[in-house]
C-alpha cells in the first residue's frame, strides 16, 4: 500500500524521503553512494534542514496557493516488469 501525505515543509519532505529509504532498506551511506552523494546531504534532507532552494519553493508554494504531495511506493507491491501485459 502507497502512503501519500502533504509536503507543506522541508521538515515534511525528509520524513517522507526517510520513510522511503527505509522501506527500501538502505542507510543513508548506501543511499549517498547509490545517488553518488555525500552522506551528509542525505542527513540534511531528511532532517529537513534548510536550504535556499528548499526555503524559496515552500515561500513559492505558499504564496501560489498550490500544495505538494508526496506518495511512497511499498517496495513490495511493486509490479514485476515480467507480469505486464502487453498491448500488441
């Protein structure tokens, strides 16, 4: 089952960016690698901290009226690419 909520921060963003990795079973140092990132701007996301592009587009968001949602996707429902049908 997909879990969606409102972004309506960057604190909301890390929660869900975590909860996400975790679901997949990474750290953040696998994530980093996998991403070819530093570890440290993992943590930083995911502890919401904040940023100028970050701050600008929640400031942009608000000031817009328009909402930001965020849908994490259970690694374990995800189809198999094997099982799809095709259309031809």
């Amino acid at each position: 089952m997909a879990v969606r909520g409102q972004v309506s921060n960057a604190e909301a963003l890390g929660r869900m960016l975590q909860q996400g990795r975790m679901l997949r079973g990474l750290s953040q140092r696998q994530l980093a690698e996998q991403l070819g990132i530093g570890q440290k701007w993992v943590w930083e996301m995911e502890q919401g901290k904040p940023g100028l592009l970050t701050e600008r587009l929640f400031e942009m968001l608000r000031a817009t009226g328009v909402r930001l949602y965020a849908e994490i996707d259970d690694p374990e429902e995800e189809a198999d690419p094997t099982e799809r049908s095709s259309d031809g």
